[in-house]
C-alpha cells in the first residue's frame, strides 16, 4: 500500500505541480474573469451617451399640426424601452429627390397627405435600425393625428375603437423552451471545446507518462518492485485525479468571476439583475435569460460528470494501448485511430447546433466513444432529455467498469513486452498472453 500511495502522490505531483500547471490555470482565470466582465470593461468606456441621430422632416400636409413635436413625444416614449437607440427631429423647409442634402442627419423624412391619409418619403443615409424602427413606429402614430383633423366625434370615437389593442391570452400545455434551448445550443459549442481539450490533456499524460518509462527502460525497474495493477491503477489515478482537479477549478474561476463582475464591480449596476442585462445586451427576453441559467447548473453537473468518467473510459484504453507499444513513435502511430474516434465525437458536438434532433446524434450519444463530448451538447440543445442522460451516462460507466476488467489483464501481458509486430497482430498475442497468465 505504501508503495500505491508513493507511485500515486509522485504521479499527481508530476501534473498538478508544475510551473506549467499555475501558468496555464493563471491564464485560464484571467480569460474567464475578462470573459465575465465584458458588460464592465464596456461600461468603463462608455460615457453613457448614445450617438443621437437627427432626421430631418419636411412637413406638406398642410394640417396645421406640429409634426415635429408629435414624433418626438412618440419617439420619446419608445427610446425609453430601446436601449442603444437615440433619435431626434429637425424641421426642413424642402427637399429635392434629385438633388440631397442630409447635412448632419441620417434621413429626411418627407410628409404628404392625399385624401386625409399621410404619404411619407423616406431618405435614407445609413440611419441605424433601432433608429428607423422607432422613426417608423413614430410615423404610424402622426398618421392618425393627420387622419383626425377636422373629423366629427363620431368619426373619431369609431377610429379609436378600431386602434384598441388585441387582447388575447395564449394557452399552453408545454412551456415554449426553443429560445432557451437555441442559447444553450450556442453555449454547448463553446463547452465542447474545453471538454475536448481536458480530455484529450488527460489520456495524453497516461499514455506519454507510460511510454517514457517503458523506452527508457524504467518500467523494468518499477515491475521489479510493485505489481502490474498497482502500476496500472496509479497512472490512470494520477491523470484521473488531474482532470477532477482542473474541471473544479475551472468551475471555481467561473464562480469567482461572476461573483466578481456582478458583486464587487457592479454589472448589475445594483437595479438590474445579470439576466436583464445580458437580455438587453443581446436584445433578449430576460425571462428566457433567466431560465437559461435556471438550466445552467443542471448542465454543467452533466458535463462535470461525464468529462470525469469518460476520462476514465479514455485513460484506461490509451494506458493499455501504450503498454503494447514500444518507443514514442510506435505510441504515435497506435493513437492516431483513436485520436480520431475522438475527433468524429468532438466534430459532432460542434455541428449539433446544425443537425438539431438528429437520429445520428442520438445514436452517438449511446455510444460510450463519443458520449463523454456528445451528450452534453444534446442535453443544453433540448435534444435529449433527464432520462435518456441517465441512460447514456449508465452505459457508460457500465463500459467503463467492464473496460478495466477486460483490459487490466492485457496491461500485464503487454508491459514488459517489446514485440515488434504489427499493430494488429500484437493486440491478438497480447489478448492470447494475458489469457494464459
């Protein structure tokens, strides 16, 4: 046992104590904490005042009211829901179609009637599209001010029924969760990528830390004093221990930055929840912000857990493939087929966002290869749901168990063998040597 904890404690030493560990964790915090305070770093820079457009108005319906101070009053109103959007009118005696002058505005806006109902020319010069929404919404409101003059009660009691709003009321049985599984698809791609990365630095550590023993000859030394398995079980350890360790800090720098860009630098701005920021950045409902991050920890717990145990699934199977290799470029040559298995998981989490409910994903999903990059991409997409998560995640640490079993063996025929047949054959011998062991 002592020996376990030796080999164990000098194996998690070789990767979590290293310069290169703080280096690439420092760098990784100062990414996520920028990444967190994007809405902050925009705020210091920002003066609070949004560029004003002017639009200028040349008034010919010849109605006698103040055009200009209608669309103001109405515009007024509507940027006071618009964040980012800043308009204003200046009056203009004439315009010439053939002949504009914009000057400092970005549209002239030209105001006609014919029989009572308002005739509107718009020219425009790179007017912003918040701007123009609310120039047009602005417009709609002055046309029925146009349509009013000189009409009879009457007329304009039946004209203010028929501008009353719909009521209605929408009736459900299922929540609508399209957007929030669109933002969380658009999420997952991004978390792939990590997931892939850690996986990959993972099996890479078992296999090299094994290779590099066994060329230089060590491993003879080492076999001569603990057993196979007991070697076995410390390298996938080691490693397995690492991805735990970095996975939880990871998640803790994301804790520590939101705690810092919403607490301590203020990207609430102390009125506005972080959902109802990030909706008005985004120009997003912040009710469908807010259920992403109700989904949020549920999906990150699925990821944390199927990046662990898969981890395990992968470094069990490398640890074993470079027991039968012989040098660093045997080793490289045997990992390339696996390397792509990988690759083919990794690619169609990228591209779930593309597919949507696609049978292929789902079939993969199953597939304990690819379920560890897969699976939480399809659960943030809405793709799969809790049970069939489950049902993923019990096949693969059923394969995983049933992957040490198999292979444990092998790793003890396999580690002081230096065959130099092909790839194949000597899986075959290694097979057959560890069923006569």
């Amino acid at each position: 046992m002592s020996k376990f904890k030796y080999l164990l404690k000098y194996g998690i030493k070789r990767r979590i104590g290293t310069k290169a560990f703080y280096i690439a964790n420092i760098v990784i915090f100062i990414a996520l904490l920028a990444l967190m305070n994007i809405p902050n770093i925009i705020a210091f820079f920002d003066d609070g005042e949004t560029s004003k457009e002017i639009v200028y108005v040349v008034d010919d319906t010849e109605k006698g009211l103040d055009s200009i101070a209608i669309l103001d009053q109405s515009a007024q109103a509507l940027l006071n829901m618009i964040p980012g959007a800043n308009i204003s009118f200046e009056t203009k005696d004439s315009v010439d179609p053939e002949n504009l002058d914009f000057g400092p505005s970005k549209a002239i806006v030209h105001l006609t009637t014919v029989d009572d109902i308002l005739v509107v020319d718009i020219y425009k010069d790179e007017l912003d599209t918040l701007n123009e929404t609310i120039l047009l919404q602005s417009l709609s409101v002055l046309k029925v001010q146009v349509w009013a003059v000189d009409k009879t009660q009457a007329e304009l009691d039946l004209i203010e029924d028929f501008n009353q709003p719909l009521v209605y009321e929408v009736h459900t049985q299922v929540d609508d969760t399209t957007t929030r599984d669109l933002i969380l698809s658009a999420i997952s791609v991004f978390v792939a990528i990590p997931i892939f990365i850690m996986l990959i630095m993972s099996v890479q550590f078992v296999g090299v830390d094994i290779i590099e023993e066994k060329s230089t000859k060590a491993i003879e030394f080492v076999m001569s004093t603990v057993p196979p398995q007991t070697h076995f079980m410390t390298k996938i350890l080691s490693s397995f221990v690492f991805l735990i360790v970095q996975a939880l800090l990871i998640f803790l720098y994301g804790l520590i930055a939101g705690f810092v860009s919403t607490q301590v630098l203020g990207a609430t701005n102390g009125q506005m929840s972080i959902s109802e920021l990030i909706g008005m950045l985004t120009e997003t409902d912040s009710s469908i912000i807010a259920s992403v991050f109700n989904a949020l920890p549920l999906a990150l717990a699925i990821t944390l857990i199927f990046m662990i145990v898969g981890g395990l699934f992968f470094m069990i199977f490398m640890a074993t493939l470079a027991s039968m290799s012989t040098s660093m470029e045997d080793f490289q040559s045997f990992q390339s087929p696996f390397m792509f298995t990988m690759l083919i998981g990794f690619y169609a989490a990228i591209f779930s966002i593309y597919l949507g409910d696609s049978v292929f994903l789902k079939v993969l999903a199953y597939i304990p290869l690819f379920s560890p990059i897969v699976v939480p991409t399809l659960y943030m997409s809405g793709v799969l749901s809790v049970i069939d998560v489950v049902i993923s995640f019990l096949i693969l640490i059923g394969s995983t168990i049933g992957m040490y079993y198999l292979l444990a063996p092998v790793y003890k025929a396999s580690i002081l063998s230096y065959d130099q047949s092909p790839f194949f054959q000597r899986i075959k011998k290694m097979f057959k040597r560890s069923k006569a062991m």
